[in-house]
C-alpha cells in the first residue's frame, strides 16, 4: 500500500544508543516527510567493516528498502557511509534516487572543491581506508582521514554490540573530539577545502566543526536534502 505523502526512506541500523538531533536516525534531522525503518540485526559491528555487511544482510536491507519504495518513498539514504559497500546493489534492487553514504557526495565535492584535499571524519578510519575508500571509488591519496575508534564516549556507546550501548550519549564530548580531530587536519594540511562526514551519527556536530575550521561540512543529510529536492512527487 503506498503512503498518501510522498517521503523520504532512512534505513537505520539497529541500535539502542540515543539517536539526538542531526543523527541520520533523529526523524527530526530531516526538514521534509521522512520514514525511518529500523534494520533487524544490522548492529554497528555488522556494518562498520573494511568489506561491508554481509550477502545474507544485504538482502535484509534490499527487503527493508523495498517496503520503503512500496510504501510511497521517493528515495532512500540510510544512517551508515559504510553501507558504500553496497550502494549499487540497493540501488538497483529499488530503483529509486539512492545515496547510502555521505561518502558518495565525495566526486562532486572534488570537483567543487578544485581537486584539493578533502578531509573524511569516520566513525573507523582503519575500517575506512583498508577497504571502504576503494569501496567507494575514492582515491585515497586525495583525502586526509579521522576516525572516532579512539573516542571512547563515542566508540564504547556506537561500536559496540547493542545490548551493550548505553541509554545516553556524552555529546558533549564527542563533539569537542569531532573539533579537534579537523582542527587536527586541517593544521596539518591547510590546503584541505572542505569536511565531509561519513557518519551518520556526526551530523549533530557539523556547525562546531564548521565553526571551528572555517570549512563547509558535508553529510548524508545533505545527500538527503539532494533527494528530496530532486523529487517529482513534491
């Protein structure tokens, strides 16, 4: 049955760690009609790998990302970038506008950005440059990476399996982390023209970093808001 107003589809992982406002999981991230459709069994530690989730899980997101599209969706982002690993085949499986991951702004932000380096916040940089880069057709030389493994307010509340998380999340510390870590970059290759978020829990943080940098900051919400305006179905 298809929904009388048009949305947009988040496909989210399965998680108990407080979803707050600007993570890809928050519906209030999201300034147009938005569905989120909780993925059974697709914990951070399925999916944050240098390879991606499994054949056997991507089929339950392909089921999940179904319902969506049947449901009256105009499209599809979902709350993992390392969900790259399986971009062409969600996308294909629905055939609608389909972004999984912030990190696929990154072609046009290379383009917008003059070529020059451009800085990736993650949520696992061994994860990211061991596989998911390549994934994601990013050359790994044009980019300088920071990842949250050794943020433990960060990493003990969303790497971890779910009946472990905890029931608040310390973002007050996560953010001064996500600060320092591009204030880190930056000081470290000035030339870097923009910052591009492959977490979806990051997003809550984009201004500080902004702020703190003086660069433009990327997310999958703006992969979304690239959906929505896309639509026909407005």
């Amino acid at each position: 049955m298809t929904s009388q107003t048009p949305f947009l589809g988040i496909l989210m992982l399965d998680t108990a760690f407080p979803r707050i406002p600007g993570d890809a999981g928050n519906i209030n991230s999201y300034p147009f009609p938005a569905q989120i459709r909780c993925v059974t069994g697709a914990g951070s530690l399925d999916v944050v790998s240098a390879s991606g989730p499994s054949d056997t899980l991507t089929e339950v997101f392909i089921s999940a990302a179904q319902e969506l599209k049947d449901e009256g969706a105009v499209g599809l982002v979902s709350t993992c970038g390392f969900l790259v690993h399986r971009q062409k085949e969600i996308a294909s499986a629905v055939g609608i506008p389909t972004i999984l991951s912030g990190l696929s702004l990154f072609p046009v932000l290379r383009l917008a950005m003059g070529q020059i380096p451009i800085a990736i916040l993650t949520a696992s940089a061994d994860s990211l440059t061991t596989g998911t880069l390549q994934a994601a057709d990013i050359p790994a030389e044009e980019v300088r990476v920071a990842g949250f493994d050794d943020c433990p307010a960060f990493s003990r509340a969303i790497l971890t399996a779910k009946d472990a998380q905890p029931d608040q999340l310390d973002s007050a510390t996560i953010e001064a982390f996500a600060v320092t870590k591009a204030q880190t970059l930056v000081a470290e290759t000035p030339e870097i023209g923009c910052i591009l978020l492959e977490c979806g829990n990051l997003p809550p943080y984009a201004n500080a970093i902004r702020v703190a940098v003086q660069r433009p900051v990327y997310s999958i919400l703006d992969a979304a808001a690239l959906i929505w305006a896309g639509s026909k179905s407005q």
